[in-house]
C-alpha cells in the first residue's frame, strides 16, 4: 500500500506560521494550529507525518519571508510549493479572512491543483538580484536626495540658468551659493553632503555588479543582452536576475504576459474590450524594460558605445540585436504617427524588446 499525501498549507508571518492539513481523498482540511517561525519547528510536523506513513507536501504564499523554508525542505526530499499570491483564487462573497483560513484555503487549493507556482532561484541568482534591487534603491535615494536640494533652493529663489543639472558646472554654482543665516547655510551643505553620498552609493554598487556579473553563470547571456540598444549592463543584469532562465519560457508572448506587458482584457461574445496592461508579475524587470525602450525613439544607429558592446560576440547576436533595432525604431515612429501616446508606445516597444531578449538568450550558452 502507497504513502497517502497530506498537502500542509502555511501562512507564513515572521514570528509565527499557521498550519493546515488537506489529506488525499478527503474533503475535510483540518487546522493544526499556529508554530513558530524557526524551522526546527516545521521539521516536527515534518517527523510527524512521515511516522505516519504519510507523504508530506507544503505550500506558502510568497512574500517577504523568502525562500529559506522552500529550501530547506527541498533539502530532505520534500516537496514544497511556493504560490503565486496574485493568482490564488479567490470567493467574491468571502468577506473573513484570518490566519487559520488563509492556511486552510492554501492547503485545500494545493489538494485540488489551483495554485500557480512562482519561480524559486538558487542562492546565487537570489544574491545577484538582491544587489541589483540594491542598486535601484539607491538610485531611487539619489533622486529624491536631489529632488530634496533642488526643493530648498527653489524656496530661496535660487535657480541654475545652465543647461545641465549635476554636471560640473552645476556643482559649482551651488558651492559658491552664501546663505542669508548659519542655520540655511549648514542646511545647505548636509543636502549636498546627502546628494554627494547617494551618488557614490549608486557608483559602488554598479562597480560591484559590473564585477560579480563576469563571476555568475548567467554572466555571458548578460553580456550578450548589451548588444541591444538601450540595454546597459544595470538593464540587462537586472532584467536576467528577476527573471532568471529565460528559455522556460516556451515563447516570448508567455514571457510578456509574466512581465505583465500585455493589455488586459475583458470580452463576451463577439466583443472584445482591450484595457491597459496587466502589470502582473515582475515589476523591477518591467520598469527596466521600459527604461531601455525609450532609446527606440532616435533613428536606428549603431554607435562606437553600441559597438563595443558587440566586440567579440557571435555574429547570430548582434545580427539579432540590429534587427530589433531596424524594427522597434520603424514601430516607434509609426505609432506616434498613428496618435498614440509616448508612453502607451514605449510600453508597446518595451513588450517587444522582451522578445528579442528572449530570441537572443536562447543562443547563448549559460552554466547549470
């Protein structure tokens, strides 16, 4: 006689996990109670069932908790399901919701094959993303720290006449400004100070990925990606560690409906309504691609940066990438000619470029 299955539903939180038991064959999902969030607890329950003769299956929601319980069960040979919270199904009339039924639902949806499993990374691509979410971070604090200055030199009637702000000139003009009081003065100078700071955060943390990028297995499907227009190391490293493998993808148009680039939908019968795009998904591989596309609007170039870029890569690659570039740059202009708005075209340009991201890693050879 075989093992019967006993699907575990947990509500993970940071001090606590709720549990839950769906066994096979049964219609009844019992609450086990609520453990705490150490893993020597789970690894109880785990000894309890399998002394029963029972094989164990877990599923949690992912969240800010991460992945550690995912891994270590997958260490033992225990099956583990991390769900894709945006995709649990959901009762309209439902209007309770705590721990214990938020443990139940999932174990009795795992039971009934209802969940919908997120991509879990190893350890390596799960570090090289937290650096580049690192370098956004930083990036969004370097904005604000200057939106920041600006802000208080605009209440003071202090406004640069030069064309460039944050270049050389620019810094210049502020360090001979002289403030009225002491107080305005040294207000001045820690805006400048936080500024300055910010800005050799993002320095240290680019330098850091453009060196540990040549370290990681996906480092030469990083580098071929830079041969498109637009996609900077910061894009391309990005885009490949909060994606990860972009060959499961079985086509690009799976891989633009997870970057949540495909419009929303909403039809009966023999109508069909589009919406705007789904935004489900990956929301910092999104944001890059969109970031990249608005390089489309200028006339298809290949400049000296670009051809770098494409020094001592296969042909197959950058002959990808000058497609893509001849296209998207055409599509560009015709959708503005046709009255769309920039930013309804640059998504539209950033859902292609997905495409070609996915045509050009499929080419190239990365590490297990």
């Amino acid at each position: 006689m075989g093992k019967f299955i006993t699907y575990v539903g947990l509500d993970v939180h940071k001090k606590t996990i709720a549990v839950a038991f769906a066994d096979e064959g049964d219609s009844e999902v019992r609450p086990y109670g609520v453990i705490d969030s150490g893993l020597s607890s789970l690894d109880k329950i785990v000894r309890k069932l399998v002394s029963r003769g029972g094989e164990p299956r877990f599923v949690y929601e992912a969240g800010p908790c991460g992945y550690g319980i995912y891994r270590h069960l997958k260490q033992q040979n225990i099956k583990c399901m991390v769900a894709a919270p945006s995709l649990i199904p959901k009762k309209s009339g439902d209007r309770i919701k705590n721990d214990r039924r938020d443990a139940k639902k999932l174990a009795r949806l795992y039971r009934s094959g209802e969940l919908t499993a997120v991509h879990v990374p190893n350890s390596e691509d799960e570090a090289m993303r937290d650096l580049t979410r690192a370098r956004e971070d930083s990036k969004t604090a370097e904005r604000k720290a200057r939106q920041q200055l600006n802000a208080f030199l605009l209440r003071h009637g202090l406004i640069y006449s030069g064309k460039s702000h944050w270049s050389l000139a620019h810094w210049r003009w502020i360090s001979d400004i002289k403030m009225e009081h002491e107080a305005q003065q040294f207000t001045l100078q820690e805006y400048v100070d936080t500024v300055r700071s910010c800005s050799e955060r993002v320095e240290r943390v680019t330098e850091k990925v453009r060196i540990l990028t040549g370290q990681w297995r996906f480092g030469p499907a990083v580098e071929a990606l830079q041969t498109l227009k637009g996609v900077c190391l910061v894009v391309a490293a990005t885009v490949i560690a909060e994606i990860g493998d972009l060959s499961r993808f079985d086509n690009p148009r799976d891989l633009m409906a997870f970057l949540g680039l495909i419009p929303a939908q909403h039809s009966t019968g023999d109508k069909i309504k589009l919406g705007r795009i789904t935004k489900t998904g990956n929301g910092h591989a999104r944001r890059m691609l969109i970031q990249a596309a608005w390089s489309y609007r200028l006339p298809a170039r290949v400049s000296r940066r670009l051809r770098d870029r494409q020094e001592n890569l296969p042909e197959k690659i950058w002959k990808i990438a000058w497609k893509a570039q001849v296209r998207l740059c055409a599509r560009y202009r015709q959708l503005i000619a046709r009255g769309k708005p920039t930013q309804v075209t640059t998504t539209a340009i950033a859902r292609e470029l997905a495409a070609f991201m996915w045509a050009i890693f499929r080419t190239v050879e990365v590490g297990a």
